[in-house]
C-alpha cells in the first residue's frame, strides 16, 4: 500500500511541476512559498517560513531572492531587530498566486477525478488519525 501511495503521489507531483512550468514558468517550491506567504498577510520571518514549509533557511532563501527579483515578495525589516526580516507578498504577488492557485486547483480535481467525495473523506480522515497516532508517540 506505502509503495503504491508514494508512486501515485510522485505522479501527482510530477504532473503539478510539469504544468507549473509549462504553464507559469515557474517552480512548484515556489508556489509553495507563495502559497505559505498567502496566508499571512503580514508576512513571516524566514524561520518561520522554513519551518511551515520543513525546509531549511538556505532552501527558502535562495527562492526568496529570486521572488523578490521578480516583484512577487518583498523584505521588510522587523521593527527594534536589524537582523531580522519579514517576507510577504507584494500585490503583484497576490495577483499571481491567485492565477496559479487557480489553476492548481484545477489539475488536482482532475488528477484525483477518481475519488468520489466519500472516499476522499475517508482517505483524509484516516491520515488524519496516523497523524494523531504520530503525535502521541
């Protein structure tokens, strides 16, 4: 079950990179980043951003950079700590998450066309309950 799991999730991974480039020229690291920034309109530190994302400084760095070359992020000091920044989203940021996101959210339906709501339901609340299984132990 495992090994079929992680081939259809590969799959899946593959496909969401393969459209993200071909459709946006763009990387599926960074719409993660865009898509982790999106939720916090004031920004985050770039520790914080690396620990949603389970990636290290250095991963996210490197992709913030570029984003901030392009106009889709933006540093901003933190306010009494010179060594610290936030990073969020400029308006042009939002305005492209918004159309990948869009599109994203499309190749999914049509990836997982095969799960009906139930069984997707199902699906989910049984790696909800590993999760919590993990989280005791």
């Amino acid at each position: 079950m495992w090994l079929r799991m992680l081939k259809r999730t590969r799959m899946v991974e593959s496909q969401l990179r393969e459209r993200l480039r071909a459709q946006f020229d763009t990387t599926l690291p960074r719409f993660d980043v865009m898509a982790a920034l999106a939720r916090y309109d004031n920004g985050l530190k770039m520790s914080a951003l690396s620990g949603i994302l389970r990636v290290s400084n250095g991963n996210v760095t490197g992709i913030i950079d570029r984003l901030v070359e392009d106009g889709i992020v933006v540093r901003v000091q933190v306010p009494g700590d010179r060594r610290a920044s936030l990073v969020r989203l400029t308006r042009k940021g939002h305005e492209e998450f918004a159309r990948q996101a869009t599109a994203h959210e499309a190749w999914i339906d049509e990836l997982l066309a095969d799960f009906d709501a139930e069984e997707a339901d199902t699906l989910s609340e049984r790696f909800d309950a590993v999760t919590q299984r993990e989280k005791r132990a």
